[in-house]
C-alpha cells in the first residue's frame, strides 16, 4: 500500500484525522554462506523487506479501540480468580516479609 491509500483507508472507513502518512521500507537481513571471506562471499538467501507507516494525526486526538468481541464469562471469571489468588498470595507473605530483618542494630566487625 503506498501512503495515499493508507491515508484513504483510514479516513474513509475509520473516519480518522489524518494529518500525515510516512512510509518506510525495512530490507531483510541477508544470510551469507560465509561471513569472514568477503572475496567470495555470496548471499545464501534473504528475509522478506517489511514496510512500516508512521501515521500522525490531528493535535489532541485521542484513539480508542473499537469493540471487536464480547468479553466471555470465563475470562471474566479467571481475571477474578487470579486476583482473588494475588491477593491471598500478598497476605500469606506479610508474616515472612520481615522476619529475618534487623532494624535499628549496628553490625560491625
């Protein structure tokens, strides 16, 4: 996609305020069939190039993901449980936290 169409498709269908589209095209990394002999080195094969938008909008535009899917019962009920499981950790802890701790003595040699 070339800079004009990102900037159409998120105008267009995201109804987004594009101020600026740049785009940038990242070269694979190479693998060469030897590394130290520059005379007769040859390139065994290359990653595919990658290509990044930076796309930079109105002043004070705040971007809020949309809804996609429901969120499920059972996500809801292990977010609970392990909250519920950090918070019995965090009190099962506080009798060992400090047991070993010395305040206020000096230890010299």
């Amino acid at each position: 996609m070339s800079r004009h169409d990102i900037r159409e498709y998120l105008t267009k269908i995201y109804d987004l305020p594009v101020r600026d589209v740049r785009t940038e095209v990242q070269m694979g990394d190479i693998t060469w069939n030897s590394k130290l002999d520059h005379q007769y080195k040859k390139a065994m094969w290359k990653d595919e190039d990658k290509k990044f938008a930076y796309v930079f909008m109105s002043k004070g535009f705040v971007f809020s993901y949309p809804k996609m899917f429901e969120e499920l019962e059972e996500d809801l009920e292990l977010v609970k449980a392990m909250k519920q499981q950090d918070e019995l950790k965090d009190k099962l802890n506080e009798r060992y936290a400090n047991r070993n701790r010395r305040v206020g003595h000096f230890l010299a040699a």
